[in-house]
C-alpha cells in the first residue's frame, strides 16, 4: 500500500509540474488595452502600427462592414496623425509597464460639425517609448471610427470603437486596417456585400441626399471611406 501512495503521489507531482511549465510557457504578460481595459494580440509588425497594434480575435462581436463599424461610433472622422503624447498608465504592481499613447488628429471632414481635431488613446506595446513612436508618424489620410472615452485636461479623449478596425484607409478597391492588417478582407467583403442592402433601405426611406450607391462600392482612398462612413 505504501508502494502504491508513493507513486501516486511522483505521477501527481509529474502531472502539476507539466501543468506549471505549460502555463509559464503560455502566458506572457497580457497586453491591457487602455481602450477598453481587455487584452489585444500584437498583430501589426513594426514602425507605429506595431506600437499600437490591436487583433480582431480579441473582439466578441467585430464589425462586418464600413457602414456596421460607422453604426457602432459615436464621432467619425477623416483625417491625418499630427502627434501623440502620454497617455495613462495602466501599469500593475509586479508587472511591466503599461501605459498608453494619445494620438493627435487633425480633422478634415466630421460625422459631427465643428469637429477640427480629435486625441484618440491607443494601447501602446510595453516595448515602446513614446520617444520611438513621435519620430515615425504615419503620413496620408484615414477614417478613424471612436467612441467617448473620458475628459481630459485639454478636452475629450475618444477610444476606438473597434480595436482592429477603427482606423481605416483604402486603395485599388480594397479596405486597409493598419492595426491588424488581417482585419482588411473580411471588412472589405462585408462592405461590398452591404451595398445593396444600404441601397435599399435608403430608397425605402425616400432619402435623397448623400443615398447610398447601389452598385459596387468605391474604395480607392480614405474619403471613399469616409463617404461611405457618413451615408444614411
């Protein structure tokens, strides 16, 4: 009987140490997402994205399409990065940093008049300083799909509506979501496929002005999907 406690008790030691190894090998530190407060896989590689990356997989119900995702927001905006300064720290005790980046954005066009700028937090990879991310801005135009999020000192901070998907450009037809560039081919399929039915209940509601097209969508640039954004 003894003989039999004994191994027992090395196959239950052996059991937990497997146990132990296979969880300090799977576990990194979860990246906290300041927008959200959920965790996000780094999806984006390199430069400013791959500082501020955000995976779908890390959303419950992503959005399907441009006008879903503009559904969702409560500011859309066109427009180009200008800065980025501190954001919060999200930091926990025992645990990497975790702080966050306010984006700066000058706005061109607005869901919401008298919109000329908007800072924007983004989770930033404990890998980065915001020193690393200044000198490499992104250039050119997006949409950026926001939600609110708290007052800061100098005024609103918005977070994004879709960690993979808030931040939106398009070219030679197709959709390009720079957080996780995986999001892109499902965001553009939903779009195409929801023209039709945009289209339609447009008509049903007698709406004229800024009608939805009923033929295929145009996404050659950022305004396209701005335009688009903004159609009711």
């Amino acid at each position: 009987m003894k003989r039999t406690h004994i191994t027992r008790a090395a196959a239950g030691a052996a059991t937990l140490a497997v146990l132990l190894a296979t969880a300090a090998c799977s576990s990194g530190t979860p990246q906290a997402d300041g927008e959200h407060g959920t965790s996000t896989a780094t999806k984006a590689s390199g430069g400013f994205w791959g500082a501020h990356a955000g995976a779908a997989a890390s959303e419950v119900d992503p959005p399907t399409s441009v006008p879903d995702l503009a559904s969702r927001s409560d500011l859309v905006v066109l427009g180009t990065i200008t800065g980025a300064g501190e954001g919060k720290d999200y930091t926990e005790p025992g645990k990497p940093p975790n702080r966050t980046s306010n984006v700066e954005i000058k706005v061109e066009k607005s869901s919401k008049p008298g919109v000329t700028g908007a800072v924007v937090e983004f989770t930033r990879d404990p890998g980065h300083n915001l020193k690393d991310i200044t000198a490499d801005l992104p250039k050119g135009k997006y949409v950026f799909y926001l939600t609110s999020w708290y007052e800061g000192p100098d005024g609103p901070v918005y977070s994004c509506a879709s960690t993979a998907s808030c931040v939106v450009a398009a070219k030679d037809g197709a959709l390009q979501t720079p957080r996780d560039p995986e999001a892109a081919h499902e965001l553009t399929e939903g779009t195409k496929a929801a023209a039709p039915a945009q289209a339609g209940k447009t008509a049903q509601a007698g709406k004229t002005a800024q009608s939805a097209p009923s033929g295929p969508q145009r996404l050659t640039s950022a305004d396209d999907v701005f335009a688009l954004s903004t159609t009711r």
